[in-house]
C-alpha cells in the first residue's frame, strides 16, 4: 500500500510481513495514473482473464513437474511479493550493468534514491533462492511453509514507464519461473557411476571411497569445469551441462506454449541476450500471419546462483506476460480492456474455468478522436526525459481514454537551435462513442500541464 507522495510512503509489505516507511526524494516520478493502479490488484479479481491465465499456467507447472513420492505440487508459487524493492534487488543482484537502459528514470519508475516500481518479478529472486524457505501463496492450497529454494514461480503486476498503445501500459503482469538442479538431478547419476569427460574424450570414475564425497565428484566433473565463455555455455558449466539445461527448459516452455495455445501452435527458438542468463532464448509463436515473441528464459548466470550463496547447483528461469499470452488466447485487442470495469466485458469470463478456450466478444467498437501536441523544449531538456513525462502525464490526465500516442515528428530550429516535439492522440473509449468536445477539455488540460510542469512552449 503507498499513501503520500511527499512527508513519506508507508508500505505494507504482505509476504514477509513488513511495513516500511520511505520518504522520497528528487529521484521520485510515479505518476497520478501510476499511484491509482497501485490501488489495484487485477490477479486477486475472479472475473478478470489474468487471473484464469495465470491459473492456466500454474496448472501446467505444478501438474506436470512434480516431486517423485510426493503429493503436493514441487513448484511453491508466490504471488504476494512486495511491488516495492530495492534498486540493488531490482537490478544488482540480477548482474544488470551500471549504465544498462532500464535503469534510467525515462523506464523506472523511481521511490527514491535506493527504491522503485518492480520492473519484473526477478526483483525477488535473489531473495526466494537464498532464504531456502519459502511461503506458498495459491489458490490451490492453503498458506504453508514451502522447504527449499530449488522450484517456484512468482506472480505478480511490474510497473515500467513506457511508450503508449494497445499493447503497452505502464502496468502489466508477469510469471517468473526457476529451477535448479544437482548433478544427479540434472544427468540421473547415481555414486561411483562412471561419466563421460566429452571434453576430454576419456572415461573417469571418481575414487573417492565415501558415497556423498563420490556424488560430488560426480557433480563438479558433469556439471562444472573451469573453461570459457562461449555462445553455448558459461565459462563454469561443462557443455554437457548447458545444453541438458537449455533442452529440459525448452521441452516445459513447449510444452506451457502447446497448453496454452493448442497442439497445433507453430512457434521457434531465437536466440537472445538477457544480463541474468546465458544462454539466453526467446520463445516465438506463429500469429495472425507474424512471429510474435512470447517469454524469454536462459540457463542462470552462475555468478547470480553464487551471489545466493548456492554452490553444486545450476539451473533456467523463464518471464512472460500474462498480457500478452491472454490477448492471444482470448482475442483481447486492446490491454486497456484487462483494467475495464465494465461489466460487458468482466461478465464473459465469470464462471470460467483456466482450462475453458473461448474467444472473447466486442461489446461495441467505437470511433477513434485524433488531436495532436506540438512544442518547443526548454534548451536545457533531456528530449528522452521529456518524452517519458510526457507519455505519463497524458495517461494521468486522460486516464483509459487515451489509446495511441506517438512521437510523430522531432526537429531542430537551425536559427534558434531548440528541439520542436509533435505527438499524435488517439482518443477511445472502450465503452462509450466520445466526443470531440469532451476530449477537446481533456486535451487542453494535457497542454496546460505539460506547460506548467515542464517549461515546454506550446506550438
């Protein structure tokens, strides 16, 4: 929970229970619009189609990945982390650079100095592989203490400040998954089995007498070796191990994307970078006639696994958006619909079930209200800085109103030398028909706004 926005923010922080108190400083840009969707949580609202998709896919996890002997699903699911972290948890411990992109404030969106907006759900972790407890929170069991760090997802809403159509919003949802694995989970191993050195192209066993000294010499000969990084593996894991790795993670993405979209899904692997993995993959499935990338995932840097405080094991992580797997799923063409009220809409998903493949239905399609925004930027203006205040200040004026805007022409006065912006807004509403007078007032308080606080002259 955040209240204020300049004495101080009290947070309550539900899984651990914590309440903390942050004051902001000059790093602060959470918007109006921002602060209202924070009041929000769509994944615990029954009706919402987040909500079926994100049970769609814990369903699949934990009814396909389970602990030999035991009952209760072997993926803990934790869905009631904290939306505020530390920049060190947001970025730092996910080996981020220094001087990445998302870590400027024209992405972040910034509490102060040390804490923003979760920009995605591997914010926590760091924390969930290093405790070795976690708490399960699920609509499939009650709330109980969950033993080891090897297996969990985490859901939740991610918050990045971002350009504005129907398939961005400066709030969406996201399922992070991991899994670490031992040698002998990795290879089936069993003590003082023999393995093959492929490296090396010679046959070793370990001598070690001791049967648990015997499975770790197992693990570091399979699973690590001091080598180099290449496009294949990290310089830590042996070839053997990053390639079993990267094929058990893709076989479970399939598998989640057949699940979800059907067995006849046409989808591929395109290789990728991501600071916290590597091997790095993006999953594309085949849609309305485009390849059109759905999750990203890798091996875990081992770097990050030792900053844990893990040794003798590696592991993959996955992050999609439920946005986007449920706008394909259901036909939702606008995400703007996913935070609608209105009951012509939230009435189609009430009484489904995860499992249920419908499409959804347009209530009415009404016209679109174009108008457009010009002015002169201060001399002293960081142009990408004011295209973000921009972007966030008409969504908080505008609201859901709001469906387009884009950054339509940029130029620089030879005799003056100052930078001229134009956006183009398009106004709709996914309820009711608008018109131009009322969105004409909308408008001109988006200008009047965007004079007042960011010392822009109005063309």
């Amino acid at each position: 929970m955040i209240r204020g926005t300049n004495a101080g923010l009290h947070l309550v922080c539900n899984a651990p229970a914590t309440r903390i108190t942050l004051t902001p400083d000059e790093h602060w840009n959470l918007s109006p619009n921002v602060l209202g969707l924070l009041e929000r949580r769509l994944l615990d609202e029954p009706h919402n189609p987040l909500t079926l998709m994100k049970r769609r896919i814990i369903e699949y996890m934990q009814s396909q990945h389970r602990t030999s002997g035991v009952r209760s699903p072997s993926f803990a699911v934790c869905d009631q982390e904290p939306r505020v972290v530390s920049v060190w948890d947001n970025f730092d411990s996910l080996l981020t650079p220094p001087d990445h992109v998302s870590r400027r404030p024209t992405d972040t969106y910034y509490i102060n100095e040390g804490h923003c907006l979760r920009a995605h759900t591997s914010a926590h972790q760091h924390r969930l592989i290093k405790q070795g407890k976690l708490r399960v929170f699920s609509y499939m069991s009650s709330t109980r203490p969950y033993a080891g760090f090897n297996q969990f997802v985490v859901v939740g809403d991610v918050y990045r400040r971002d350009e504005i159509n129907r398939t961005h919003y400066p709030s969406f949802h996201q399922i992070e998954g991991v899994q670490l694995y031992t040698a002998q989970q990795l290879f089936g191993h069993r003590p003082g089995q023999e393995v093959c050195d492929r490296a090396n192209r010679r046959r070793i066993s370990c001598p070690l007498p001791n049967l648990k000294l015997k499975a770790f010499c197992i693990l570091q000969v399979a699973m690590f070796e001091n080598g180099e990084r290449n496009v294949q593996k990290q310089e830590t894991h042996t070839i053997d191990a990053a390639n079993v790795i990267s094929f058990k993670l893709k076989g479970i993405l399939e598998g989640l994307a057949r699940y979800v979209f059907g067995d006849n899904i046409r989808m591929r692997w395109v290789d990728a970078y991501f600071p916290f993995t590597h091997p790095s993959y993006e999953l594309e499935i085949f849609y309305e006639n485009n390849w059109m990338e759905v999750l990203g995932c890798g091996v875990i840097e081992q770097k990050l696994l030792e900053l844990a405080g893990v040794s003798g094991k590696a592991g993959w992580a996955f992050g999609l958006g439920l946005e986007r797997l449920a706008m394909v799923h259901y036909g939702i063409p606008d995400i703007r619909l996913f935070w609608s009220r209105d009951s012509g809409f939230l009435s189609q998903f009430a009484d489904r079930s995860p499992s249920d493949s419908f499409k959804y239905r347009p209530v009415s399609v009404h016209p679109q209200l174009y108008f457009d925004l010009s002015f002169w930027l201060p001399e002293d203006a960081v142009p990408e800085e004011i295209t973000a205040n921009t972007y966030d200040l008409i969504r908080s004026v505008s609201g859901s109103l709001i469906e387009q805007v884009n950054l339509t022409d940029s130029f620089r006065n030879k005799k003056t030398g100052r930078l001229s912006q134009t956006y183009r807004l398009v106004y709709r509403s996914s309820e009711r028909a608008l018109t131009k007078n009322e969105v004409n007032v909308i408008h001109k308080e988006i200008e009047k706004q965007v004079a007042e606080k960011y010392g822009v002259k109005l063309r």
